[in-house]
C-alpha cells in the first residue's frame, strides 16, 4: 500500500459527508475509554458501547472519551450524532491521508493531526491519525490504535500535579498536542543519529550505504509530508476567538508554536544532512573513477612513445640506423627507460601522481 498517498477508491464519487474510513485496519475491536476529573477526584470508566456516552458528560467535571480504532464507521458516526459533531468533519477525521488541520465551528474545536513513532531495528516510520475534539466541559480523541501515546497525561492527571486538573478541555487539548510535538522532536531525534552514524561509512564505495541513505530520505520526506502543516494548524489555533479557549491557555499555545518550529527546523536540518551524504557519496565516488582514470591515463602516456619506438624499428625497411649494431637491441631499452624515467619524474612534480 502507497505510504504517501491512501487508496481513496471507496470514496470516489461519494456524497460530501459521507463516513468512509479510508486507510488500513490496524487493530480488530475498537475501544473506548472515559476519563472523568476536576480538582477533587478523578476516575476512569470503561463503556461497552457509545449508547449512553452524554450521562458522563457534567459541568462538575471534565469528561476525556478515548476512542482507539478509527475504523469503527458505525461507532464514530453514533458518537457524532450524540455531540452534533458536522459529518464533514467526521469524514476528515476517518481519512487518514488528511493533512493536519484546524476547524471550528460553533460547538466544537477540532485538531487532527499525526503521531510519529521510528524504531531504529525497523528503520521504519509508523504515523497514526490522532484527532481532538473539544467541546464544552469535554475533549473527544479518536485514533487508530491502541498505542497509549499520551501515558504521560494520564500520570499527570492523577498526580494531580500542575494545572491540569483545573483548567477546561482546552488546556488538556494543549497538552495532549504538546506530548505528540514533543514526541515529534524525540523521534526525529532518534532518526538523526542514525543518520549521523553514516557519515564514518561515506568514503567506503558500498551499495548497502547509498540505500541506506536513499530509503532515509525518504522517511524524513514521508515525515515532513505529515508533520510540516502542525505549524499551520498552531497559527489558527493560536489566532482563534473560540469561545471554548480559555484566554490563559493562549500563552501555552504560542510557547507550543515556538516548539512545533524547533521540530521542523530539526527535520529541515536532517534533510539537508541526508541530501549532502548522498551529494558527498556521489563525489566520492566520482573521484574514485577519476583516480582510476588518472592511474591508466599515466600508464597510456607511458606507453605512447615506447609502443612509437617499437613500431619504427618494427618497419620491414631493410636500411634502418643502428639495426644491425651489436647493442643496438640493449640501447634501444636504455633509451625507452630513460623515456620512463623522466616522464615519471614530470608527473611527479605537477603533482599527477
């Protein structure tokens, strides 16, 4: 399956806001999650269906409903319906190919975006669709797996420690994205010094080295496809007058767009990294042509005027000067050493050698 652009063949020709899950299956059974806090308690239930998600919904608590599985059509679209959430919406949030994106409308903030996860042993970047709703007293995440990227909220949170508690669904919006940018750089981090690790192999000719460089530069291409539009999506974030922002986590916000370009310029830099290793393997390899060359132009030189020496004493002529002297043969070698000798030592000076 194509990594840059999904099969969107199962939506062609359908009617806008139709609910079409475009991307591959990753995990068998949706599941669904609700954690419910304020200042006071907090507490995590475990629904067997959406049927009665809005009994958790209170304006005593904030009410976080995870959703891993976004293949779920039938679930996504029964939840939409209880949180009047646009299917226009809901259908960019079933397209994993989506870009990151901002949208508001008159209820609901919403933020989709993408995880990234690179394992040096796999050489290979996973990315997975993560999309935050926010409403009032309230914040839906919908993703495609299991993969618990926000383990480090949910310590927060029943740590009680910071802000988070008692702040609106926003600033847990805010701190949700701030784990995923944060991950972005440790991730990016983690590629590059793969990526550093190869300059110590540059100047050895190998077929394994320039794939190896190829296939990097097409994971970070693959990363900047699906990582460079975050700063867009924080500039409208950033400048929205939503009501459901709280004015504090505005401050939050432009910290976080200062932390979405570090990334992106640690992606830029790693870029450039992996172009000059291949314009550098590229180089070397050229000079080791020219060497080659340089070695068997010297030895053709060499040559020319013995092979020009040969081939008149080679001539059928019956009358050639000193052919029948009796060190003719020894004085003919003597003046082709000679020849070698100061051609080797001219090379020598201009540096050819």
């Amino acid at each position: 399956m194509a990594r840059f652009l999904k099969n969107k063949q199962k939506s062609k020709g359908a009617a806008p806001g139709s609910l079409i899950f475009i991307g591959q299956q990753k995990m068998e059974k949706s599941d669904i999650r609700i954690t419910l806090y304020n200042t006071d308690f907090i507490k995590e239930e475990t629904p067997k269906s959406a049927d009665h998600l809005e009994e958790y919904l209170s304006a005593d608590h904030i009410a976080w409903i995870s959703l891993c599985g976004l293949h779920d059509t039938p679930l996504i679209g029964q939840i939409g319906i209880k949180f009047e959430i646009s299917t226009l919406i809901l259908e960019d949030i079933l397209n994993t190919d989506e870009r990151p994106k901002f949208i508001e409308d008159d209820h609901h903030l919403v933020v989709i975006l993408k995880s990234l996860n690179f394992k040096p042993e796999f050489r290979k970047v996973q990315i997975d669709q993560i999309s935050l709703i926010v409403g009032k007293n309230y914040l839906i995440s919908i993703q495609e797996t299991e993969v618990n990227y926000f383990e480090d909220v949910v310590k927060r949170l029943y740590a009680g420690q910071g802000k988070i508690r008692s702040l609106p669904p926003d600033y847990l919006c805010y701190t949700l994205i701030d784990t995923l940018v944060d991950n972005y750089i440790l991730n990016i981090e983690k590629l590059g010094t793969v990526i550093e690790e190869q300059e110590k192999e540059l100047l050895v000719t190998n077929k394994k080295i320039i794939g190896n460089i190829y296939h990097y530069k097409t994971e970070l291409s693959y990363i900047r496809k699906n990582i460079r539009p975050v700063k867009e999506l924080m500039t409208h974030f950033v400048t929205s007058d939503s009501e459901l922002i709280n004015d504090r986590t505005y401050s939050y916000l432009r910290d976080l767009q200062g932390l979405v370009t570090q990334a992106l310029e640690a992606l830029e830099i790693y870029y450039t990294m992996i172009s000059d290793q291949q314009n550098s393997y590229n180089a070397n390899i050229s000079n080791n042509v020219n060497d080659v060359m340089k070695v068997l132009t010297i030895f053709s030189t060499i040559f020319i005027p013995l092979t020009f020496i040969v081939g008149v004493y080679g001539m059928n002529f019956e009358y050639i000067p000193a052919l029948r002297h009796h060190y003719g043969y020894f004085f003919l070698w003597g003046i082709m050493a000679v020849i070698v000798t100061i051609m080797l030592i001219f090379f020598k000076r201009k540096k050819w050698l």
